[in-house]
C-alpha cells in the first residue's frame, strides 16, 4: 500500500524536508525502522484470552452493503472482576493504530490497577490493525484502495467500541457496571474523544499522551521538533550540536565519490546508502528514542536502555571517538538500533512492519492531519516548513483522496478547548510527559475540577500507562497514584447516582 520510501508511524504523521525533494511520513508510532530483526515477534499472548465480535463494517449508512461485517478482536482478562452482581467497572482499553496485543504488553498500568477496584480488563483492536481486518480478513483487499480502506476512520472507530462494549455488557448482564477507558497516543485520543460522544457508555477516560490539539492553528508545527531539540540539549549542548551538523555532512560525503561506501563502512550499512534514506534511519532513531525516553529499560519500539536519550548523548560526547562526527553518530545509533547487540549490519531498506502499523498512511491522507516536522534555524535537523500542500500532494499521489482538512477540529472540536470542555464535558485525565514530542499537542492545563491535566516534566510518550518497574521513579509513582484516586472518585461517585437514580 505505502511506496518503500514512506515510513509509518504509530502515532503520528511526519514531513521532513531534509533537501528539496526529500519529504518523509512516519505515523505515531510506526517507521520502516521502527523494529527490526533485532525486536523479537510478540511472544505468545500473557494476561489475555482472546475473543472476536461480529462487528458492523459501516455504521453511519443504512445501504444494505454496509451491513457487511467483519471479525473485530478483543483481549479479555477478568481474573479480577467482582462481578455483575457487583455492578464492578469495566477497564477498556481503546485501541489505536497496530496489533492490540503488542499494546497489552506495553499497557501494563490497567491490569496492575483491576485487582484494586475488582475490575475487567478489556483490550480492544482498532479496525484494520492487527487481526481486526475487514474485508474477510484478507489484508491485501482490505487495503487496496480508497473503495475498501474508507472504513477506516475514528469515527468508525470509536462506533466500533461503543457496539462492542454495550454488547459484551449485554452479554455478561452487567449494565449497571460502569465503564472506563484507557487509551495511550492515538488511543489516547480515542479515549478522550469516546468519554465525550459516548458519555452513557464510559462515566470517564484515562487519555495519556493523546495529542488532541496537534491541530492546524492550534499547535505549531514546530512544536514537535522543538521538543526533541529540548530533550537533546538538555543532556548536554556538544550532543546537540554534533546532531545539527552532522546533516550536511552526511550530505556532503554522500554525494562525493566513493561516499556511500564511506559510510556505509561508517555505520555498518549492509549496502551503501544515499544520504535521504541516512538522515531518515538517523531521524526515526532520534525521534523515537525522544518519544519513548523512559527511566527504565523498555522494549516498546525497539529494545532500550533506561534514559536513552542519555546514553545517545553518551555515545556522541564520548571522547574517544574526537572530532568523528559518523563515530559519534554511529554510537548513537547503535544504542537504538542495536542495544541488544544482535545486529550484524543495518539495513535501511527494511520496511518491516511487524505492530502492523501501515494503516496509519491512510488515516493520516484523510482527517488525522497532524501538523509536525518543521524546524526552526535552531532546531536538531535542518530548518524547514510545513506545507498543508504537500500533504495532499502526497496523499492524491498515493491514495488518490484529499484529505478533508477540517474534519477533525469540526466534528471533535480542539480549538478554545478550555472554553468549550469547562462547561461541557467531565472525567478526563489527560496525562502528558513534557520530553515526549507529542506533548506539544496535549492537553497541558486543567479545564474543570474533572477534566484534570497531568503533567510530568520528565515524562515520555504514555509512560503512566507502562507496566510498574521496581526502579520507577517517584515522580512515576505519583502520577500513577494520583491517577488511581482521580479514577476512585469517579467510580464512588457513580456508584452513589446508580443508588439514588
Ligand atoms: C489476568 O492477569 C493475571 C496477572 O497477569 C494472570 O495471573 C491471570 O491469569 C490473567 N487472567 C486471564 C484470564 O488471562
Ligand atoms: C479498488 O479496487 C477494486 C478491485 O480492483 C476496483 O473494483 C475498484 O474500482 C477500486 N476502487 C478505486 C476507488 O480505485
Ligand atoms: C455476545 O454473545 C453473542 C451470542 O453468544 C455473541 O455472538 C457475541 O459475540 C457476544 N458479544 C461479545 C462482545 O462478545
Ligand atoms: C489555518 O489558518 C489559515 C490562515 O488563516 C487558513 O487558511 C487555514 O484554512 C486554517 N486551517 C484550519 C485547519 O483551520
Ligand atoms: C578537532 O577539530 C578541531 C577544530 O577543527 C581541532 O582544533 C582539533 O585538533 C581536532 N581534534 C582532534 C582530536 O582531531
Ligand atoms: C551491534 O552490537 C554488537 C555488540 O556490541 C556489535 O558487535 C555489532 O557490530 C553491532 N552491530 C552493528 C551493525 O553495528
Ligand atoms: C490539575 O489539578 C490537579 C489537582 O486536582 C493538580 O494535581 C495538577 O497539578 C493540576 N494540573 C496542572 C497542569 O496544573
């Protein structure tokens, strides 16, 4: 579906323009770097059993052909549930864009939470990810085109979750059990978005590290990068200068004479490279070690030590590698390509995707339009612009759609969105960690005494939502816990209305 030179990305789309021709699109997660052979497959499933839901291909049209439906997966857990007699709650998480089970294990905080409030786990699989695969499952129609792959939206989503959350209720005999949702990233906005259209369905949502603002007009396009400029600098002044000029240089070399196989010897490529598919592999390295910049070892994209914007920033201030800029360069790379030490050389043209994140090119050509990827003169790579045109340049050339650019600030809102959720809405935490890219665009200010901000300053991309570590620190701890009592209060409050009404 997407050419060889697009990478995806989990969670959001990125234009780079590291020379005149070069643009590049990565979703909220996903790149064609992201894993490599190094990342092992996801081991077999822990916590969950399995279930699938006939769910509704369309659920805005009554044409008979959208009664099509398709096998929607969900992960269940309900070892700790108290039961329907109990009215005990429901934790669902909202699935975004890739296999829901590599979320699960990387979602720990949910289930570490059930035995507390005696609570069912639910993990829900967003259509079109994962084993969720209209169509008949068949993954090479389902994405053929546009026909086929405009079932693929939020809205749909978010539909999806609603029919299967009253459903499986329905099943157990547990109306009365209140529901929250969890959501990290995309999911995290799902999360948002469901308490405030589905407000019967969930009484609250768990949104972290959702960029609902990353919006045209209301958050800056620089935003992003700035942040990962911040994040870099703040290890140390020499880690961030090296990284700004090592762009030329990779440029420069590449384009002399025997070049490519300088580098190539440089960084250990398996082939000699141009610069663009250099700078690229370098940027997803950058960005996704700035995202996913947690305090202890993880293995979310890729296998990492803990603090690992530190240790890139170790390997380029080490001064045994002296004036070396690709020395430097490639030590960086290593620690998030190669921690584990199992990769024989890189291969930059490995476009694997195992979280099965490709979807993302589409949901980003039609109304996920996060602006991202310009840089200021200051920032860690190349200064450039961001381009409403090129976007649909690139989504007409691949998809032939348009993106509808004002979808998604019209049907969920984001602009004034402190004038508008004060006196609309209630029960949303929205967790966001200050060195993760995405913050730029999150809800960073506490709207009403229920729709409640959190934010950590040396905080990554959902690390509230991880699995507890014995090495977390306190700050992590806190905000863990602080989201436990927000959670409580919602639940006891509920259980006195369904007592009086
Ligand atoms: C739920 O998770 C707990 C903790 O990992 C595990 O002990 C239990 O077996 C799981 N239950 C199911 C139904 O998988
Ligand atoms: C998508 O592919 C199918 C099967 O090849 C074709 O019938 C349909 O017209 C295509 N739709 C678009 C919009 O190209
Ligand atoms: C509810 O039960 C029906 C009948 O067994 C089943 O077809 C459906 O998949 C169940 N719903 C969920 C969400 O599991
Ligand atoms: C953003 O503002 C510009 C300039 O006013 C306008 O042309 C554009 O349509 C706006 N975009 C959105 C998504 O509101
Ligand atoms: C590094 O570069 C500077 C300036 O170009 C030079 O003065 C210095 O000697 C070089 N150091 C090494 C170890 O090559
Ligand atoms: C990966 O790390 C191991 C262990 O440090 C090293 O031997 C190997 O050369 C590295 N691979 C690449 C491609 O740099
Ligand atoms: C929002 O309010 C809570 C207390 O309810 C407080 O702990 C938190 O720090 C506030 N958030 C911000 C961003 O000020």
């Amino acid at each position: 579906m997407a050419s060889t030179s697009t990478s995806l990305s989990l969670f959001l789309f990125l234009f780079l323009h590291f020379s005149s021709s070069f643009s590049k699109t990565s979703s909220l997660f996903s790149s064609s770097f992201l894993l490599r052979s190094q990342n092992p497959p996801i081991d077999s499933l822990r916590h969950y059993r399995t279930a699938f839901f006939t769910q509704i291909l369309d659920h805005f049209n009554f044409n008979p052909q959208s009664y099509q439906s398709f096998q929607q997966r969900y992960l269940i857990n309900d070892t700790y549930w108290g039961g329907a007699a109990e009215n005990a709650p429901i934790f669902v998480y909202t699935g975004n864009e890739g296999n829901i089970e590599w979320f699960a294990q990387n979602t720990g905080f949910i289930l570490e939470s059930a035995p507390k409030f005696r609570a069912l786990v639910v993990f829900i699989e967003h259509r079109f990810y994962g084993k969720s695969i209209p169509f008949g499952g068949d993954e090479d129609v389902a994405n053929r085109n546009s026909s086929t792959l405009g079932f693929l939206s939020s809205t749909q989503a978010l539909a999806d979750y609603a029919t299967l959350i009253t459903d499986f209720k329905r099943n157990l005999t547990a109306i009365d059990s209140p529901v929250v949702v969890f959501g990290g990233s995309y999911g995290g906005m799902l999360a948002a978005w469901f308490r405030l259209k589905y407000p019967h369905v969930a009484i609250g949502a768990v949104a972290s590290s959702a960029p609902i603002l990353q919006f045209e007009n209301i958050t800056s396009p620089y935003s992003f990068n700035n942040i990962i400029t911040q994040d870099f600098k703040s290890e140390s002044q020499n880690c961030y200068r090296v990284i700004k000029g090592s762009w030329q240089q990779i440029d420069m070399v590449a384009n002399q004479p025997g070049g490519p196989q300088l580098l190539r010897n440089s960084f250990k490529f398996c082939k000699p490279a141009d610069s663009q598919s250099i700078q690229n592999w370098l940027y997803t390295a950058i960005l996704y070690t700035a995202m996913t910049d947690y305090p202890t070892p993880s293995n979310f994209l890729n296998p990492l030590p803990a603090y690992p914007v530190k240790q890139m920033c170790k390997a380029i201030d080490d001064p045994t590698t002296g004036n070396d800029t690709f020395a430097k360069l490639y030590g960086a790379a290593n620690v998030y390509y190669n921690y584990s030490g199992t990769a024989t050389c890189f291969d930059l043209d490995d476009d694997s995707d195992p979280h099965d994140l490709g979807d993302w090119t589409w949901q980003a050509c039609t109304e996920l339009i996060l602006p991202t990827g310009a840089n200021t003169e200051d920032s860690i790579f190349p200064a450039s612009t961001w381009h409403y045109a090129d976007r649909v340049h690139y989504c007409k050339s691949l998809f032939d759609v348009e993106p509808r650019r004002f979808w998604i600030t019209t049907h969920f809102g984001g602009f004034n969105i402190e004038r508008v959720l004060k006196r609309f809405g209630s029960n949303i935490i929205f967790f966001n960690g200050l060195r993760d890219p995405w913050s730029g665009g999150g809800v960073l200010k506490n709207i009403s005494s229920s729709i409640i901000a959190i934010v950590a300053k040396e905080g990554a991309h959902h690390v509230d939502l991880r699995f507890s570590d014995s090495n977390d620190p306190k700050w992590l701890k806190d905000v863990r816990k602080q989201e436990l009592n927000i959670i409580q209060d919602w639940l006891s409050q509920y259980y006195l209305d369904l007592a009086q009404y």
